[in-house]
C-alpha cells in the first residue's frame, strides 16, 4: 500500500455510484476500490482484483476475501479514524449486506476507528456507523439503532423515547423507529449502526 497520507478522513470509492462524488470535502483522500476507480476523483489508490480488465495499483489475488476487506486490512496500520464509503449501497442486497458486515468487523478490530459513513447511489449519507463507546449527534425526524451482537445502548437527548442501558439483541426491532428534534447522545458497549431518515451532523 501507499505511504499514509496522515488524513483523519479517507473516502472509500466503490462501483454502486451514478456520477462521482460532489458532496464530499476536496482535502479527504480517495481510495478507489475495483470498479469505483470510473468514479474516484483524483485517487490516491486504487485496490481490487484486476477484473475490469485493467490492473489496480495494488492487486487482490484472494478471492476469499471482498475488496472492501482486501483495502481494509491494507490500510489499517494509517492514522484515519473517519471512513465515508460511497459507491458501496444500491445493486445487491447481500453485497450491502457484507459490506454493512465488514465495517462492523473492522469498527471492533481497529484502534481509533471512530465513524463510518455509508452514503447512497446519489452521494447521500444514509448510514452511520459508530464505534463503541458515546456520540452525538443532531437528528430531525425518525432514527433507528441496530446492532449486529448484543450490546448494552443508553439513548438521551432530544428524542421521543430515551433508554438506560436498554440491551439490543441483534438487529433488534427494539430500536427502529425513535423521533428526535436535536442533539441525541447514544452511548453502546460496541459499535452501533445509526439508521436515520435525514443525515446527522
């Protein structure tokens, strides 16, 4: 992999995108990954396996392992704590879905990953990961939280229904669904996915 560009934000540029990225700050380094290179602007990377019938900067030969995986470990040793994937939502439901799977993953392996961004074909945020431990953030309408392992969640602020220390079981209805009008804190024991109906700051 390259040298670290020493970046707290890295965006991640997968193929499921409409148009490359406008939404996105011009000083957060692009990686692109497999066929997200026809939509990274200016990419500091470009990582996959080499079936878009030209070869990546760097090359995954383990087809037992995804490309968002293969770049994950490649960058794990950099100083980000940010990730915002675009291009990574739409197409296939159980390619969503492992990819939902493997920022869980990487959120519980990696020191000082903070925050993962999941953003639409259209370049929306549309969901957020967070580490364990407290966040905010300011909501306006509906927001679910979902866990992927059982997790202790405490949820203040301004919302129409707070928890202390409500245990989630996986993917848990328990969550879905909360109102708020403003700053939300959410403390959990392990990462948490934020699902809201407009994006939080």
């Amino acid at each position: 992999m390259l040298t670290d560009p020493g970046a707290e934000d890295i965006a991640l540029i997968g193929p499921m995108l409409k148009r490359p990225p406008d939404s996105l700050s011009k000083n957060i380094p692009q990686i692109a990954v497999d066929g997200g290179i026809r939509f990274a602007v200016h990419p500091i990377l470009w990582v996959g396996d080499g079936d878009l019938g030209a070869l990546p900067t760097v090359v995954k030969t383990d087809q037992n392992e995804t490309d968002l995986r293969f770049c994950l470990t490649g960058i794990r040793p950099w100083r980000w704590k940010t990730l915002h994937l675009l291009g990574f939502m739409g197409g296939r439901k159980d390619h969503e879905l492992a990819n939902l799977g493997e920022i869980y993953a990487e959120l519980k392996i990696r020191k000082n990953f903070l925050k993962a961004v999941f953003y639409d074909e259209d370049g929306q945020a549309c969901i957020h990961f967070h580490a364990a431990g407290e966040h905010e953030a300011v909501i306006q309408g509906c927001f679910s939280i979902l866990v992927f392992e059982p997790a202790k969640i405490t949820i203040s602020g301004a919302c129409r229904y707070p928890a202390e220390e409500l245990l989630l079981e996986p993917l848990s209805g328990r969550g879905i669904s909360n109102e708020a009008s403003g700053l939300v804190k959410v403390a959990s024991t392990l990462p948490f996915m934020l699902y809201p109906a407009n994006s939080p700051s």
